[in-house]
C-alpha cells in the first residue's frame, strides 16, 4: 500500500488494545499510521504510553458537555484536525450521538470482548459466564449507530472454562483481542482500497462515459 490511512484511537481506560495497534503500526509495511489518541477521561493510563510514543493525545471530557451530540461534535472537530481517516475504538465506554457514528459509518472500528452478535453491551464475561457458554471470544466489528451491531471484520474464540469467573475470562479474551485488532484494522483498510479499486473499474466499464 503507498499510502497509509491515518488512524486515531480513541480510549476510556488501560488502553492495551491501543498498544497492540501502536506496535502493530510501526511495521514499515502495516497499512495505517497512527496520528492520534483520544480519550474523554483525563486519567486513561492509555494516555501516556501515546505521549511516550510521541504520538499527539487529546482530551475532552464528556462531563464538560451537557448532550451527547454537543460532545460528539467537539470530539469531531478535534479529530478532523487532525486530518483523521479511520478510528479505532479501543476500549472507549462512551456512546456516540447518531449524527456522528452516521458520519463515520464505513470508517470506524470497535473491539468487544465477546463473540457478537451475542452479549453486546456491559459486563460481557459475565453475561458468557451466566449464559453457561463454553466458548466466547473478541470480535472487531465495524461501527454503526446501533449499538455493537455492525458487521464483523475478525472473530477469534476462547474456551470458557468451568473455573472462570469474569476476570479470569476477560484476561484470556484480551489475549486474543492484541492479536486480532491489528490484523482486523489491516485487514478492512485493504479491502476497502479493494472495493474503491473495483468501483473504479466498474466505472470505466459504464459506456457511453
Ligand atoms: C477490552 O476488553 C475491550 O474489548 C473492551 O474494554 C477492554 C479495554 O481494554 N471494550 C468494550 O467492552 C467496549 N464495549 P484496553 O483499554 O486494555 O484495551
């Protein structure tokens, strides 16, 4: 790929999804560059390993905004300063307003630790745990105004073992997760230059032109 597409990251926390993607985007040969990291939490531990990393942070707090869509519209500002293609959501706990998850359909990724479409939302070990599943796992899906509803790009399954209880499974998954998320985000940026190439020779095609 001659260019790479420019990725921010958003986070609320630890931000080790962020990490993996981080080091993944250091490969010469890895589609993406990494050209920012937000969070709407101050104190994301995330924050400082991209400082570190001399990747640019931001930070607007969500507290600060009394809707959703006047905080997603500041959110956008900042990150079409930034000249953002495509976002990764890495552990970012905040809804977003329609308005902007419309705006980004088709250019924004999560990671959910869960095989979705089942147990979307909150506390997923735990729902897999209840629901006596004996398989669960990580799944990068693309992002749509529906909650943890877009269509998958990778899937990766763990065993769920008798033994486990919510944090044993959600270490097991986070494994799993730093393997995928990489090659998930590689994965979509190369087969959407595949669908802009195909469109184009679907257009040469149209006669008279
Ligand atoms: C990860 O397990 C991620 O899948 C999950 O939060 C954790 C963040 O960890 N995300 C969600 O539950 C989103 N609905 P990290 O900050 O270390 O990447």
């Amino acid at each position: 790929m001659s260019q790479k597409r420019k990725v921010a990251i958003l986070i609320s926390g630890r931000g080790s999804n962020m990490k993996s993607l981080i080091q993944a985007a250091k490969n010469q040969d890895y589609p993406a560059e990494i050209i920012g990291v937000f969070s709407n939490r101050a104190d994301a531990g995330g924050l400082e390993y991209a400082a570190n990393e001399g990747i640019q942070t931001g930070v607007i707090s969500h507290k600060d905004f009394d809707s959703r869509e006047s905080f997603c519209e500041a959110l956008d500002s900042l990150l079409e300063e930034w000249g953002t293609e495509l976002i990764c959501l890495a552990g970012y706990m905040r809804i977003h307003s329609d308005a902007f998850a419309e705006k980004w359909t088709g250019k924004m990724l999560n990671i959910h630790p869960s095989l979705l479409p089942s147990f979307p939302g909150l506390h997923v070990q735990q729902q897999a745990i209840d629901a006596g599943v004996k398989i669960s796992g990580a799944t990068v899906h693309e992002v749509i105004p529906e909650l943890d509803a877009g269509p998958p790009v990778l899937q990766a399954a763990v065993p769920v073992l008798d033994s486990d209880d919510a944090d044993s499974l959600a270490a097991r998954i986070l494994k799993v997760e730093h393997k995928i998320y990489p090659l998930a985000l590689k994965k979509f940026i190369e087969q959407s230059a595949n669908d802009d190439a195909d469109a184009a020779e679907q257009e040469s095609l149209i006669w008279p032109q």
